[in-house]
C-alpha cells in the first residue's frame, strides 16, 4: 500500500511519514500542491493525505485538478478550519474523508484503514481474540468457555474493541460508536464504563484483555 | 454632490440669511403700502374739508366777499408746507377767485376731467396735486358756480421718497450683517455636535472609559450624547470582556506548554531509561490532548458565534434523545452515588441538530454530576411550555452562589477556581449558550446555594 503525505509544515511532514511508515503503509512525502498533482500523475497511490494549506497550489485545487484528470485515488483532507463550509467543499470536489487539525494520530491510522479497505468487510458472525469469544448474533460473549453477563452497552462496547482488536480506539471514538454521542468533552464517562466492563471481563482473568495507552485511549489486545 | 458636501454651518446661515430678508421685505412693503395709504387718505379728507368749507360759505353767505377771500386767497397764502389752491369760477367759467400764482401752476383747464371726483392734477411746474372741481349751487341765485381746489402731494412724495431710502439702506445693511450672525447662531448652535465629535475622535482602546459630557445640551443633542454613551458602554464591556478573555486564554495555555517544557528539558538534561523517557512522552501526550480539546472548544464557541454558520436541523424527539444521554451519564451516575431520572413528557419533539443539542445537555448533565454529592438526584426533564419547549436539568448538589450567576457563561469562568481544577477549561456553559444562541433559543440558570441548581434551555416547539 503506498501514501502520499502532502503536507508543508516539516514536523507534520515527518511524523504523518513515520507514524505511516511503522504501522506497514509505503509513505512519500510532497512539499506543495503541484509537486503533489505531478507525483499523483506519476505513480499510481493507494491514498493521498492532504493538507489544505498549502504553497503553490492549496488542497482544494489538487483535489479537483485530479479529480479533473481522472485520477480516483481516494483523498484524505487535513484541514485547520472545522467549518462546515470547508468540509462540504471538500465532499463536492471529490475528497473522500477529512480531519481536523490537531487529531490524534489513532484517529488519522483509524480513517487511513478504512478509506483502504472501502469495500465492505464481512460482518463476522463470531469474533475471536486469545480466549475472548463473542456471537454477535445471538449476544454471548464467552472467556475460556465461561459466560459472561454483559449489559446492552457492555456488549456493544466490547464488540467494537474485539472488531479492531490491536488499533487504540480514542475515547471520543468509542463515545460516538457505542453512545452516538458526538462530541469529545467529558470522557472520563468512558473511563467509567470502560473500567466496568474490565471488572467483567478482565478482573477474574490473569490475562488482561483491554489495555489502556495513556494520552490516547484504549485497544484491546491478545499479547501479555 | 458638491451640495453634500457644504458644511452645516453654511447651510444653517444660508438659510437663516433668506429668512430674514424674506422676512424684512415682506414686513417693510406691508409698512410701505399702510404709509401710502394714509398719506392718500389723510390728503383726501383735507381736500372734503376745504370743499366743505367753501361750498358752505357759498350756500350761506353768498355776499360774504370777504370770508371767501379769507378763505381761498389768505388761508393757502399763509401755509409752508402742503400747499393748497382754491380757485372759484362762476356759471360761465369766469374766475371770481383764486389763490395767488394759482393761473401759472394750475391753469383752470388742469381740472378738466375731474369733476365730482378726487384725482391727480399736474402743475405746469411739473409737481404732482391731488386735485378736485366741486359744483356748488350759490345761495340766492338759482346758479351753480365751480370750485376747484389742488392739494400739493410734494410734501407726501418726499416723506415716501425718504422712506424708500431708509428701506433700501435697512435692506443692503440686512444683507451684509444677516449671514454673518447667522453664521455665528449656527456655529454656536452646532458646537456641542463638534465637541461631540472631537470627543469620539479622541477615544481609543486605552481611553475607552471617557464619556460625553451631556449636561447642559440642549435635549436632541443631549439625546445624542447619551446614544453615543451606551454605545461606548457596551464596547467597552465587550472590550473588556475581550481582555479578561486573552489574558485567561494566556493563562489556560501556560499551563500545559509549561508542563511539556519543563519535562521535556528536564527529561534532555541526562541520559534515561527507556521507561522514564516512555513516562515523559505519555506525559506530554496527555498535556497535548488537553491543549487540543481547549482548541476545539474554543474553535466550535468560534463557530457558534459567526451568524453565517449552518446548523444540520432535523426532527429530534426530546425524550429519546434525554435517554440516550441518561444512558450514557448512567455508569458515572451510579459510580457518584447520584441517582439520575429522566422525566420527559411523550411526542415532544424540536428541529434542531441532533449532536449539538445533546453535547449542550451533555454538558449540563455534567456539571450537574459534578456538583451534586452521593445520596443526590439529578434529573432531566422535558415539557411544552408557552413559548415551546423546556429541556430542564435539575440537580439538588451545592448550588451557585447569587453573586457568580450572571458570569457563569463567560468564557473560562469557574465558580470555584481550585475546586474544578482538574476539570474542564469552563467553557462548558459558555457552549450551551452558543448552542442555543444557533437555534434561537434560550439557557436560564436558576440555583439557590446549598439547595440545588436548575439549567432551563427554552427552544421553539415542533
């Protein structure tokens, strides 16, 4: 899978580079606009991660300079405006996801896999991680064969860190997922909820399941 | 174009100058025709009078040879001033009796066209006479004998003639000092809207609290300078409001960049183990967090407050949406020992955007949590209202005091400092309001300290 990180700003250029780099992705890095169309022209990308800003030509006009030329790679806009406005011109010029500066580096790996992975994934019928089983059809969740007695939202919960097990899930994320709440104050309701579900499922166990990463959020994970 | 531009002082003395001179014409005319007038009149009856005379002594004492003489030929000698003639002809225009040198100014033929009226008669010299011939019937003989008298008008014409002098001198007089009080009126009269003016030219951000002083104008102006003072009011508290607000951003930024500084220095200054420089990074990475989410509160408070921005409305029923956000608080609810209870009333429902509404509740729900104690009740309720709507979120925790009421949705602000320090950036209200500023509603905070709080959000009903 290759990348193209546009993006003139030095130090965002770098860590968008080696954060892709370490999690498996091909990554290059273009300083401006038209450097990015004449690469996009070139050499044929899986995904483009574009910077708005930009000297030469700006965000906007690769995206629809690409567009024009038929080149569909899927575009991934990182704007510093959280204006409707700017988003709803993106959608229309042809870009397929967009963030808002600053995010959190999970948030951009969490959206990069699935604007990669677009067609859509077989709902598995039964997740498995180390000795964690779950049925999503009939609603069991079940560790190293012993059930375990989950709320609605617990399952929910669970379910969503099973799905990707290994990806750290920020609590804004997990908010919106398993709550539909929308907006990233007052998290610490997720620690709560998170810390109730361990009690179920990790407390009884000697492996512990779900693991909190400090300033981020939590992932669920099959190492010691 | 050109016209706009002329100051209002000259405009005031242009026409203050064309009133008066209008005005000074008009009432010198109206004495100029009254003078005439009575000049005329007063010639006329002096005329009847002399006629009077006359015809009488002729009816009466016809032979009276001698009062006739006194009358028509001493009486008029004697006069300086309006002169008179009177002359007597008989039945066969004979002069019997005239006035001395009255054949060499007023020939007899002067009077032709003038019998039985009073008109105007010219001397051979040229001078104007108000002139009449009368025919009397003469006492004791059956005949009418003439009697033709001539007042002289000179006398009249000179006093007219002056009078047009004094007129005309008054008039040019007028023209020449009118615009120059007038435009001292003016001036003077427009002199507070200049004070006015150099005042507001003189007030900048750092003089924002200099006022106009309003005392002593007349009430229009006066008027204006408080209009002008209410104004300077509300910038100034919006000023200050803009103050207080960098200077608490400074502070809320110095905070976490101190933090990550310093650990990172101290971190440099010698050689580590990987699990001290793993600390320190997950340190920063926290601080990080933090200084983003401040950002995003404080971009999407940005937002609330640009009139031009669109809000995503749709069709929200409020009782669903209160226990969804119930169920979210449930967990923390039940780890803080408070009970938390939804009262809606059923098919209430508003056009609104969704995930505003229930961060603006969120918020609520939240600061409600965090101020009521284990054993205390939070509740979340909805109902019609005459206005629309009620969303009402009632706690029974510590209350706010009175005083911190009217503050709550500044940005930054915290009733207790030290107490919410680890908490939020306070501008957790500060988005409510901004919530319901975008959908033309209202927030209303009512509390009572030790007692509880009640946050009512008003919106307009489906």
């Amino acid at each position: 899978m290759k990348i193209l990180v546009v993006e003139d700003e030095e130090k965002t250029a770098r860590f968008l580079q080696k954060g892709l780099r370490e999690a498996g992705y091909v990554t290059d890095v273009a300083r401006d606009g038209d450097e990015a169309i004449h690469l996009a022209g070139e050499i044929a990308f899986d995904l483009l991660v574009l910077d708005v800003m930009l000297p030469k030509a700006d965000g906007w006009q690769v995206v629809s300079t690409l567009r024009r030329d038929a080149i569909e790679t899927p575009i991934l806009l990182l704007t510093a405006k959280d204006a409707v406005s700017d988003r709803v011109k993106g959608f229309d010029l042809g870009a397929d996801d967009y963030l808002v500066k600053p995010f959190a580096f999970s948030e951009l790996l969490a959206r990069v896999r699935s604007l990669l992975k677009r067609a859509p994934v077989r709902q598995q019928e039964v997740l498995r991680v180390a000795d964690l089983e779950m049925d999503l059809a009939r609603h069991k969740a079940m560790r190293g064969g012993q059930r375990i007695d989950l709320t609605a939202k617990e399952f929910v919960l669970l379910a969503l860190l099973a799905r990707r097990a290994g990806e750290v899930l920020s609590r804004t994320m997990i908010a919106e997922a398993v709550w539909d709440m929308n907006f990233d104050s007052d998290t610490n309701v997720v620690d709560v909820n998170v810390r109730r579900l361990r009690g179920k499922v990790d407390d009884p166990y000697a492996h512990k399941l779900i693991k909190t990463v400090r300033g981020v959020g939590y992932v669920l994970d099959a190492e010691e | 174009m050109r016209k706009s531009r002329w100051s209002l002082a000259f405009r005031l003395t242009l026409w203050y100058t064309a009133a008066s001179l209008l005005l000074l014409l008009a009432a010198t005319g109206t004495l100029y025709w009254a003078l005439v007038a009575n000049l005329e009149r007063s010639s006329s009856l002096f005329l009847a009078d002399k006629v009077h005379v006359v015809t009488t002594l002729l009816l009466e004492r016809p032979n009276d040879w001698d009062g006739l003489r006194e009358e028509i030929e001493l009486e008029s000698a004697a006069r300086r001033y309006d002169q008179f003639y009177i002359r007597l002809l008989d039945e066969n225009s004979k002069t019997l009796l005239e006035t001395s040198r009255m054949s060499a100014l007023l020939p007899a033929e002067r009077f032709t066209g003038l019998p039985g009226r009073v008109g105007r008669a010219e001397s051979t010299s040229g001078a104007l006479y108000l002139a009449t011939e009368v025919s009397a019937p003469v006492g004791g003989r059956k005949t009418n004998w003439k009697i033709q008298i001539a007042v002289s008008l000179a006398e009249q014409q000179e006093v007219l003639r002056r009078y047009r002098r004094w007129v005309w001198a008054i008039l040019l007089v007028s023209t020449i000092v009118c615009p120059l009080v007038g435009y001292q009126i003016a001036r003077r009269g427009i002199r507070p809207v200049q004070y006015v003016a150099e005042t507001a030219k003189r007030i900048g951000s750092s003089t924002l609290s200099e006022r106009i002083q309003a005392d002593g104008y007349p009430v229009e102006l006066a008027d204006l300078a408080l209009t002008f003072n209410a104004m300077l009011d509300r910038l100034e508290e919006s000023f200050e409001r803009l103050t207080r607000f960098s200077a608490d951003l400074a502070h809320e930024l110095r905070t976490p960049v101190n933090n990550i500084r310093g650990e990172m220095e101290v971190a440099l200054a010698r050689d580590r183990t990987v699990e001290e420089y793993r600390e320190v990074l997950h340190s920063n990475l926290e601080e990080a967090v933090r200084l983003s989410e401040l950002i995003g509160s404080l971009l999407f408070l940005a937002r609330t407050e640009n009139p031009g921005t669109h809000i995503k409305r749709e069709i929200t029923a409020v009782g669903e949406l209160l226990h969804a956000i119930a169920e979210y608080y449930e967990a923390a609810a039940e780890q803080a020992g408070v009970t938390l209870a939804v009262m809606a009333e059923a098919d209430l429902s508003v056009n609104a955007d969704r995930s505003l509404l229930q961060r603006a509740i969120g918020n609520l729900v939240s600061n409600a949590l965090g101020h009521t104690a284990s054993g205390g009740r939070v509740e979340l309720s909805a109902s019609a209202a005459q206005s629309g709507l009620e969303i009402c979120v009632r706690d029974n925790g510590c209350g706010i005091p009175a005083e911190s009421i009217p503050r709550l949705f500044d940005r930054f602000y915290r009733v207790d400092a030290a107490r919410s320090q680890s908490g939020g950036f306070g501008l957790g209200l500060s988005i409510v309001r901004g919530i319901m500023l975008l959908h033309g509603g209202s927030v209303q905070v009512f509390s009572e300290e030790g007692k509880g709080t009640r946050v009512v959000l008003g919106m307009t009903r489906m």
